[in-house]
C-alpha cells in the first residue's frame, strides 16, 4: 500500500490526534511516533503538520500543553506536554460517530460489502 501523506489526512488529523493522546500524555515527537507506529509505518506526517492542528486543538480547549519541568536526564530544550481535556475526549467521540458514518456512505457510493 502506498504512504499516507498530508493531504488525504486533511479533515481527519485533529481526531487522530485526540485518539493518540487518549493513550497517554505526549509531546508533539512522541504522537509523531504514535501516529507512525499505529498506521504500520503507512502514515507520513511531518513537524509541520502535526503542530498547527496541536494549536488549533488547545485553542479549542480540547488538549491541554504545558512545558515540561526540565529536560529528565537528557539534553535539548524543553518540550511541551500534551494531554486530552474532557473536552476533548468529547470530541474524539463524536469525531468517531462521524467517521464511521463517512466510511458507511463512502462504501455504499463505492458498492463495497457493508
């Protein structure tokens, strides 16, 4: 199968995110990673990608970032956190609902077998 990039993520990226973070807390290589290793290596998202739709989820209220307290016995700068809100376990839920029914109508326009 052919790698997944950008653009066919686009309407899909925010709620592939809540659903990472739904796993645990991350900073932004960290669900990079999730991302990758749940799509079997398929998924190709880059750095500037992933972190306007991170802002655009805190912005919603449905992630939450904070900066790490100090970089834990490595070297870099620090990282910021980010973790679900109920918000936006709320929102991963409905974005579910949504894309269930979208591949319900999608199958049925293209006669895949319900």
């Amino acid at each position: 199968m052919e790698a997944i990039h950008g653009d066919k993520l686009r309407g899909h990226l925010e709620t592939l995110v809540l659903s990472t973070l739904e796993r645990g807390e991350a900073h932004g290589l960290e669900i990079l990673r999730r991302l990758e290793e749940a799509g079997c290596g398929l998924l190709r998202l880059k750095e500037g990608s992933l972190y306007p739709a991170l802002y655009r989820l805190e912005s919603a209220g449905q992630v939450k970032a904070v900066w790490e307290a100090a970089p834990h016995g490595r070297r870099g700068a620090r990282r910021r956190i980010y973790r679900l809100t109920a918000k936006g376990k709320r929102a991963l839920g409905q974005g579910r609902v949504e894309r269930q029914e979208f591949v319900r109508v999608l199958g049925g326009i293209l006669g895949a077998p319900a």
